[in-house]
C-alpha cells in the first residue's frame, strides 16, 4: 500500500497539479465582499498575466501528449486541454483589439504593419528559420527541396505547433478590413463570426490530411508507394480541428470590449446568481462538447466511411458553445478574483515564444533520448528530466526567439517601439500604469 502511495508516478502527478494550481492562488487578489470588484479586472497587467498562465498549461498540455505519459496517466487532465488554453489567447486578442481601437487615436492607421506583419508574421518566419537551421544541422533530416520551399514560404508547417500565428494573422485582417470599411459594429462582428465559423467548416472539410487525393480510404492501407510528404498530418493549413475549435472565442473578446461598460454592471447586480447561471452554462456547454467528440467525432478518416466531414461539422459546432463562453466566465471570475505573479507574468511576456519553440524542446530531447551517448534513457525517473527538461529548455529557446525578433524589428523598423508580447493585441494602459 505504501509502494503504491509512494511510487513515482503519482508523486509526479501530484507534484504538477500542485504547480499549476499554485499559479491561480500565488499573488491572488480577491473582492468577494458583497458589492466588491476589481477595477483592474483587464488591466494590461493583469491580461498579461492570464495569458503566461495559459501559456503554461499549452506548455503541460505538449508534454502530456508524449505517448509514455498518456500511457501512465500521469498528465490526463492536460491531454486535451490545449483548446482551452488556447482559447484565452483568443479571447484576450479580441477584447485587446476593441480597447486599442476605442482608446488610440487613428488605431488602424499602419494596423497592417504594426499588428500583424511586426507582431505575428515577422515572428512566425523567424520561427520558420530558427526550425529550418535545427531540422538541417542539427536533427539531420532527408526532405525533398520542394518541401523545404514551402515550409520555408509557410505554406506547410515546417513548426506544427505554429498554427496559431496563421490563424490570429487572419482574424487580425478580417478585423482590420471590417473595422476599416464598415462603420457599423454589428455588421462587423456578423461578418467576423462568418468568418470563423468558415474557417471551422474548412477544417471540417480539409480534415487531418490530403484525404481527397487517391482513391477512398488509402490511407487505412499507408506505405512508402503512396508516401508523399504532403499527404501527412498536420502537413496542410487547416489539418486538424485545433486550429478551429477554440478560434470563437475571438469574437467573444470583441464582444465582450465592445460592450463591456453594459455587460460589467449588468453582472455585477446579482454578481453570485449570474455567476454561477453562467457557470452552469459553460458546463452544460462542456457536456454538449464531451458528447460531440463521443458520438460523431473528428478523427473520422479512421472509420472507413471516407473523410466524414458531416461527422466532423456537427462535433464542430458542438464545441462552439463552449469555447463563446469560456473567456466570458474567466473574465466575469476575474472581476471578483485574479492572479499576477513573477511566474505567469514572465510567461505573459514571452508566451507566442514559448509556445512555437515548444516542438523544438520536445524534438530535441527525442532526438537526445535516442542517442548512445545521452546520460538519460526510458526509465521513469528520466522521465521526470525529460517532461522538467523539455519546460526549462522551451523557456530558454523562447527568450532567445523573442530578443532575436526584437533586434530584427530594431533594425527593420526604427520609428517606434513594438509591444513587448507577440501574443495578440492588448490593452491600453490605465493612466496609473503610465511611467513617464
């Protein structure tokens, strides 16, 4: 009984969920008197610190996806919440974009530049490089020139983790071309919501690979005769569901911003029944997800009905209730309780970073793992240094991302400063948040 109270695994397990959930109380500040809120509830700080602790748990949602993990269990909870993670990146993106536009003068002006080409593209090619110099010189790999010309043009993934910057750059110029020509909000937000809801259907459609090339099913019998490199998962844009599901949660942050001095009062006048009414909400919306995945399903391709797209679609919009609501209730929560912490405060900084040179710790360590000469191997306790390992090595290759894309902004544009986070928009700073 003791062994088994005290084996490694559940020592390991403990050890995480203590970590992670030591972030939502370490450097908490809570008003649940009675008529009681935070003024700062969205505060820049206070944003960026919500977006380092969903940065983390992307970070443990990677690692508990190796296949030991999954084997032992030890990461269960983390195995597919990486939408949920993400989903916070979208809303804190919306709700960043309405506050610019309302508080700074000619916003849109050089939006183009400024939010996506400087802030998500420049840093999504330097990921492209920095992966291409490691696949060559360091991992060693056999690709055919055609697939190094279109992962290096992004055009395929050469970083599969680096979906996220095609999607937001997206969504950044759906907003900037509808805020730009549009004056009416509504319009603006029916034709945004379209937009993701195509998005959606495209991967719905798309699938997990080049499904529509060959004859039905070849994939169930795969070889190196129908072998071509862009056939593979998560070769093509728009090749697995996690580039879609969480996405409406971006037009929540809108909303949200948008309407936000309505919405505030209205929650804050019977905060405890409203609360917890959309706390039962989003659950019921957690349910309607669950049952989406366990009866229709994704991974249809593995069925043998074909691609099964309209088993997809319904799974789709199963999960779109869920994800519309999830950024809501962090953000009502918050209005009573919030974090910020050095931890989540330096993951808020460098979050985008972290996240897309993740894979590359991961690939690294497997790639050390399978050497002769690597002082670790399988045992279970090694695997305690690969999953801390891979953690500390993601933090260190994304700081160095983040200053080598600050010092090739330096030098491509000099005029102004960029923002100190790739990751989205964000929101202006309150005149007691102002230094001179």
């Amino acid at each position: 009984m003791l062994k088994e109270i005290f084996s490694f695994w559940p020592i390991f397990r403990v050890a995480t969920y203590f970590f992670f959930f030591m972030l939502l109380f370490w450097g908490g500040k809570n008003r649940f008197g009675t008529g009681e809120f935070h003024d700062d509830y969205a505060s820049l700080e206070v944003m960026k610190s919500l977006r380092g602790f969903a940065a983390i748990g992307v970070i443990i949602h990677h690692i508990s996806q190796e296949e030991v993990f999954k084997q032992q269990k030890v990461l269960t909870p983390f195995v597919n919440a990486g939408a949920f993670f993400v989903a916070i990146f979208f809303f804190c993106s919306g709700y960043g974009l309405i506050k610019s536009l309302d508080t700074k003068e000619n916003y849109l002006k050089g939006f183009v530049k400024n939010r996506i080409v400087k802030s998500i593209l420049l840093p999504f090619y330097i990921n492209i490089i920095l992966y291409g110099i490691y696949a060559f010189f360091i991992a060693g790999v056999k690709w055919p020139a055609q697939k190094w010309i279109f992962n290096f043009f992004g055009l395929t993934m050469m970083n599969t983790f680096a979906w996220f910057p095609i999607v937001l750059a997206i969504l950044y110029l759906t907003f900037f071309l509808c805020f730009r020509f549009i004056k009416k909000r509504p319009v603006c937000f029916l034709i945004i919501g379209a937009v993701i809801i195509g998005l959606g259907l495209l991967f719905c459609y798309n699938g997990h690979f080049a499904w529509w090339y060959g004859k039905k099913n070849w994939w169930l019998e795969w070889n190196k005769l129908n072998r071509i490199w862009w056939r593979e998962q998560k070769v093509l844009w728009f090749s697995g569901e996690w580039w879609v599901n969480s996405a409406i949660g971006f037009l929540t942050g809108l909303l949200f911003a948008s309407y936000e001095k309505k919405i505030v009062p209205w929650f804050q006048k019977l905060y405890a029944l409203k609360f917890h009414i959309l706390l039962l909400l989003t659950y019921l919306a957690f349910l309607l997800s669950e049952y989406g995945q366990a009866h229709f399903g994704y991974w249809t391709e593995w069925s043998t009905q074909g691609p099964g797209v309209y088993s997809k679609i319904r799974t789709y919009f199963c999960q779109v209730p869920l994800f519309a609501l999830l950024g809501l209730l962090v953000i009502v929560f918050m209005m009573k309780y919030h974090v910020v912490n050095p931890v989540t405060k330096f993951f808020g900084k460098y979050s985008l970073d972290t996240y897309l040179m993740n894979l590359m710790a991961l690939d690294m360590m497997r790639f050390l793992m399978n050497k002769k000469y690597f002082p670790f191997k399988a045992g279970k306790y090694n695997l305690l240094i690969f999953a801390i390992t891979v953690f500390i090595v993601s933090i260190l290759l994304g700081m160095g991302e983040y200053h080598l894309t600050s010092a090739v902004k330096k030098l491509l544009f000099r005029k102004k400063k960029s923002s100190d986070s790739h990751f989205g928009d964000t929101p202006p700073k309150k005149p007691s948040e102002v230094t001179a």
